[in-house]
C-alpha cells in the first residue's frame, strides 16, 4: 500500500492531515504537525510523542484535513469499533460474481455505507491485513478486486491445515515436555508414541538418533523437531530425548541399537526359528554320529550361564588309560550355511557379554534351548576324544559328530568343591584336573607364557530403572581350580582340531601368536611378583596371527597350532570351523576353500573387533555409573590402587591397579613412584553420558613436584582418559561372567583364547 502516495498530490500533505505511518516495523496513526527540513515531516502519535518521518513511510493520507489531535484518536476507537474482518468476507462474496474493481473510498461506501474519514481508513485497514478476499488489482489510485472462489476455498483449506498443524505442534510440545517430567513407569509406552498421533514425528527422530539413512527432507524435519524443543540437534541429543520421553529405556544404550546389537532378531530369522522347531532340517551327519549317550558328560559353567556350549567326559580305557573326551555343541546341526540364521550370526559375530546380561548372536529361543547341551536331554554334538601321552602331548586324537545325554550341570564353585573334597562321588573330575594339570605341564615346557591379573566383575541390577544398581568385585580366574580345568581342555580341543585340519589340509581359521621377547630374569626380578610382573609379560606380547592354509605356532599357548573351536553357538569363528570339519568328517569338500575362508575370517575378525569396542563403551558407561554414585553418596570416598608402571612418566600418566575393584586404568601421579608402591585414589571426575572418569591422589596426599616435566600445578587435567584405552584388554571377549572382558593379558580365558592375541 506504499505506492498510494505515487497518485497522492504533495499538496495532501499539510499541517492537519491524518496519515497512517511505518517506523521500527510499526503502523500507527498520526498527525501532520509541520515540515522537518526540506524532506521530513513532524508527526504526533496518538500518544503525544512526536516523530520526524519521510513522506516514504506514509502508508495511508486519509480524505479531508484540519484534524486535531482529539480528532485523531475518535478515528482510531471508531476504526477498532467497526473494522471486523467479517464484514470483508460478506463483500467479497456479495461481488464475487460481478468482477468490480474498488477503491478505498468505494469500498468504504460498500462496506460501511460511508465515505467518512473513520470508514476509508478502516477499509483501508481491512485490505491492508486481508490475505485471502481481495487482491490489488491496480496501483494509481490503489483498486481491488475479490478473488476467484477457487483461489479463497484453496487458501482457506491451507489456513485450516497450518492452524491444525500448529495446534498439533503444541500439543506435540506439551506432550514431550510432561512425559520428560514423569518417573519412567508412568511415561507413556513406546507403543503408544509408535502408533499414536505422533507416531511419524517418532520415527524421524529415531532414524536421526541411530544415525540411519534419511532423505534430506526428513533429515531437516528431525532437525526442526529438535530445534522447536530447544534442544542441540544431533543423535546423541535426539537419543537422550528419547528416553527422556519414555520411547527407550533409561541407560539405553544407543551404540549398540546403532549397531543392530539387540536382542530383536530379523523377521526372517523368527521365522526360520519356528521352522527348526516343528520342522527340523535333515541331518547329514546322522548315519556317522557316535553314540554317546552312555558316557557321564558333565557341563561346568557360572550359574548364570545360558548358552551351555561345550561339557566334558571321561571314558575310561582299561589299564589305567583313559579317553578324554570334549564335547561342543552342533548348531550347524540346525542351521544350514547361507540361511537367514547364519547370515545373521555372521553379521553379528558373536554374543556379547555385558553388566546388564547377553545380547546372542542366535536367537535366545535356539542358543539357549535347542543349541545348548541340556541336562537329561539328548543332544548333538561335535566330540573330540584325546589320549594324552605321559609329559601332556597328544598321543591319540579322535574327532566325530555325536549324539551325548549330559548327566550334570555343575557350577565352578561346586567343582572347586569335588576337587577340593576328593571322595569317590568326584573320581572323574580330579582325572580331568590332573590331565588339565599335566597339560599346562606340558605346555609351559613348550613355552606358554602363564600369567594372572585380577578380573573386573561388573554386575548392573534394574538396568533400566531410574537408579539402577551397579557393583563392581573382583574375579581371579585362575584361582579356581575348576576354571584353569575348563580352560586347559578347550586349549586341547582347540588344539587336536588344528592337528585334524593340517592332517586332512582342511582350511580352517587357524591362530597363532609369534614369540615374544620375554623380560630377563633380571628385569623381572626388579619388579614384585603378581600384578606388576604381570603387567611387564604383557607389554612384551605380540598381537595374534592367522591362517586358513595350515596351523601357525602359538607362542603364548605353547602349541604347535590351534583353531578356536569350543564356542560355535557364541562366536562366529567357531562356527566356520565346525562347518568345515563336519564336511570334511562326511567326506564332502569344505564349504569355504583358502581364499574365501580368509577373507571371511579377516571380515568376522574386523567386526567382532568393532563390537567388542561397543562391549567396553558400554562398561564404561557403566564404570562411569559407579563412580558417579559413589561421588554423590560418599564424596570423599578413596580406593587403594598398586603402581603399575609408568606409562608417560615425563606427563605423569601412570598404569595402576585398583586392588578392591579389579579395576586397571591410567592416573595422573605427580610424584616419583616405582612398581609395586601403593597409593590412594579418589574420584575427581565424571562424565555418565561419554563413559569417562578420572581418579587422582587426593590433594594432600603427596608432594607436588612443581618442575616436573610436562606437568603444571596439582591436579592439571590429563584429558578425560577413558575406560575404552584403559580397560578390556582381550581382542575376543568372551566372559561368561557377565563382564565385557576386562579380563589378563596373557593367559587363557574359559574357552581357551590367549588374551596376549590381543
């Protein structure tokens, strides 16, 4: 409407004239008081308050002149009295028909049945705030025209659809910000926000939060969700958002949900689970399984244990001689190659263990049913016999598909009992703890490098409560005789399957480990026996070698070869390695030659190297957890810790043991320290959400060293050391105890892997 002045003569403008007038984005009436300079004008508001204005921001001159300021505001109540925008809609639809044009005076008349300044200016007002009725149709004098029906009913049913829109935006954000408020059982249900009015502005944030593939429309939309709850727009943030509204739980964690890392398994693989259970595939192997149902097969496992995947029995020859026997669970029984379940399990690797319990690489429904070697229960079996020779080698080995009927299922405290006990009723076990013995006997001859550090034992109750319980102990595996059991006969398994491998040429996923150059006695003898000894032998172990061709030396192990074997129903590897064999047992080729053998091995290794990341990302967190539960309940709380070694002396970055807690990490120490002193540490930092902490020596506790190289006053921040560097140790993790594996480097774990592989 600025335009009007262009067919306005400059004489209109004169002392006494009412105009209506723009300034700071601002229309308001006024009064023409006299000229300001050759240009402006004076202009009183209906205030009082004066204004230089150019004849520019003049948007209205209403008719006639010799107004007084009281004349001013009678027009601005009448015009508030009388513009209803209504009225305008009765116009527009009394000449809609009959196409005429209006001016601002006429459409006075029309609307008003007068031409009085009041009535111009007020239908001066209602074209100027009306958007769907009339249009300019012309600029000199300013004329309008009613628009088209069609145009007002589309324009119309825009407004509707943006006032609903808006509507639901609010109510959108009302919904949001009280179900933030609410405990997390009484949220509304992640089925409700799914399949509710919000459903799709749900789905847009979970596909940011897990940093899916999203078109770029979508992309934005999830933006502007997030921005219109004031909140920073990235996945991190939509994924606190999230469970702050009650669509995941509290302590989800999201790195695993980004992974697929779930205990939700593929439609498909559901429905193949169905299928193995009321129509089982045929078994190739059932003309060549031995019968081994009369042998007294025991499973030795934690009590929390699941997945039973390997027990033990004795047969006994005749003349003092016995067969050990080993037997491992036959899930490729059940599950053919290139199947939905063995895609699935290839693509997850493995199980993961973590405070909170299991996510399994097979659905729970067959890896803890129909897989497992169940207690009075027949089931198949891949077996391998050996009969050790007296120094602990392998002098007759024996491997077949088999049909077992576990007669026990013992828990390790209970066999740390039998052994301990030594009666009759424990016969086979102390035969298998003295040809576990012997083993390690014969191994250490070999080379093997034995050594222990204390086990984190994480353990997290009401995980996804609002105040979940996290404690943390501490495990020392090879304390328990049943366990140092258990591991030495998986590393013999793992062993005669690598002899049976190099015997046939079947391609296997063969691991070794070079040599390491092992500290003399000498630097040993520098530092305590125990943890700092221990932490020395790791620091010299080489990372772990493969082969599909034919077995490689394991140092570590002190075996000519060996292939992992005892775990398929938990580890991917294992699985390929029982394909393999059973092929070969049935005289078939091998599914997987060399080449694609390793090249299958080197992608599952990858990934189960990523997945064991996410594994202490989440101990971490939870660590994390522990401690920020510990700084609000007792603040001043302190843990003993051993001085392990420096790591970058010249920073003042140490390794220590936190004895209590089995808890090993890097601290800042600004004092000198040798291996095996003791210190007190206590938490200074936390950070829940990103899985960090930091421990320092109280202040007071030491003697500042101001010129220390690196270092400023007490207390300059290392950076945030996280559990990730500091922690899990093993490149497999494989904890049945429910941790992520934080477990010593250089030993061997239950299933016989070497932690110095990693």
């Amino acid at each position: 409407m600025d335009h009007f002045l262009t067919w306005r003569t400059s004489q209109e403008l004169r002392p006494g004239a009412l105009v209506e007038f723009q300034k700071d984005s601002r229309t308001a009436l006024g009064l023409l008081q006299r000229p300001d300079g050759k240009r402006n004008w004076v202009v009183v508001d209906h205030r009082g308050n004066p204004h230089s204005l150019r004849p520019a921001q003049f948007s209205y001159v209403l008719p006639g002149r010799g107004y007084k300021e009281a004349d001013m505001v009678a027009v601005q109540e009448r015009v508030e009295q009388e513009a209803d925008a209504s009225l305008l809609q009765d116009a527009w639809e009394m000449v809609l028909e009959d196409n005429t044009m209006f001016t601002t005076e006429q459409m006075a008349d029309f609307i008003f049945g007068s031409v009085e300044p009041w009535a111009c200016y007020a239908a001066h007002r209602l074209l100027t705030e009306d958007r769907l009725y009339f249009k300019q149709a012309g600029r000199s004098p300013p004329v309008f025209q009613a628009r088209p029906e069609k145009d007002v009913r589309s324009m119309i049913a825009k407004q509707e659809a943006d006032r609903k829109l808006a509507e639901e935006a609010a109510l959108w954000l009302d919904s949001v910000q009280q179900a933030q408020k609410l405990p997390y059982d009484q949220k509304p249900t992640a089925e409700v926000w799914h399949t509710g009015q919000f459903a799709e502005r749900v789905r847009l944030l979970v596909d940011f939060a897990l940093e899916a593939f999203m078109a770029p429309q979508h992309k934005a939309a999830a933006v502007a969700l997030l921005q219109a709850l004031g909140i920073h727009a990235s996945p991190n943030s939509a994924a606190d958002l999230l469970i702050g509204m009650g669509i995941w739980r509290p302590h989800e964690q999201v790195s695993l949900i980004r992974a697929g890392l779930t205990e939700t398994f593929p439609p498909e693989c559901q429905a193949e689970v169905e299928q193995v259970g009321q129509r089982p595939p045929p078994d190739a192997d059932a003309a060549h399984r031995l019968d081994l149902r009369h042998h007294t097969v025991y499973t030795i496992d934690d009590a929390s244990t699941t997945e039973i995947d390997d027990g033990l029995s004795v047969e006994r020859l005749g003349e003092g001689r016995v067969r050990l026997w080993v037997h491992i669970a036959d899930p490729t029984r059940w599950v053919p190659l290139h199947t939905p379940l063995d895609l699935e399990a290839q693509r997850r690797t493995k199980t993961l263990y973590l405070a909170t319990g299991s996510i399994p690489m097979f659905p729970r429904a067959l890896s803890d049913g129909l897989f497992s070697l169940r207690q009075g229960q027949d089931c198949c079996s891949m077996s391998v016999g050996v009969i050790l020779a007296p120094d602990g080698s392998i002098a007759e080995q024996k491997l077949s598909t088999s049909r077992i009927r576990p007669a026990q299922r013992l828990t390790y405290d209970a066999v740390d009992e039998m052994l301990a006990g030594g009666d009759a009723a424990s016969e086979d076990m102390q035969l298998l703890a003295q040809a576990a013995e012997l083993r390690q006997q014969w191994r250490e001859e070999a080379g093997a490098v034995q050594f222990n550090l204390p086990e984190m034992a994480l353990r997290v109750a009401d995980a996804h409560s609002d105040a979940p319980a996290v404690s943390i102990s501490v495990l020392d595996q090879l304390a328990s005789p049943a366990r140092r059991l258990v591991q030495e006969l998986m590393i013999l398994a793992g062993e005669a399957v690598a002899n049976f491998g190099a015997e046939q040429g079947v391609p296997l996923p063969y691991r070794g480990q070079n040599a390491a150059v092992l500290p003399t006695a000498e630097e040993l003898n520098a530092v305590p026996e125990g943890p700092c000894r221990a932490v020395m032998l790791r620091m010299r172990m080489t990372r772990s070698v493969g082969s599909t061709a034919a077995p490689v030396p394991h140092a570590a192990l002190g075996l000519p070869g060996y292939v992992q074997f005892s775990s398929p129903i938990r580890r991917y590897g294992d699985l390929l390695a029982h394909y393999q064999v059973k092929a070969q047992l049935r005289g078939e080729a091998p599914p997987f030659d060399v080449d694609t053998l390793e090249v299958l091995m080197e992608a599952t290794n990858r990934v189960s190297r990523d997945f064991t990341g996410l594994e202490r990302e989440v101990e971490s967190y939870w660590v994390a957890h522990y401690f920020h539960h510990i700084r609000t309940t007792a603040p001043k709380q302190t843990w003993p810790a051993l001085f392990l070694v420096w790591v970058r002396q010249d920073l003042g970055l140490a390794r220590v043991l936190l004895e209590d807690l089995g808890l090993e990490t890097v601290t800042r120490i600004n004092r000198p320290l040798m291996p095996g002193e003791r210190l007190q540490l206590a938490c200074t930092f936390v950070d829940v959400r990103n899985g960090l902490f930091r421990l320092e020596e109280p202040f007071g506790s030491q003697a500042p060293q101001a010129d220390a190289p690196g270092l400023g006053g007490y207390g300059s921040a290392p950076g945030d050391l996280d559990l990730h560097r500091l922690s899990g140790m093993m490149e497999d993790g494989d904890s049945e105890a429910g941790s992520s594996e934080t477990v010593y480097v250089g030993s061997e774990n239950e299933d016989g892997e070497s932690a110095a592989q990693a």
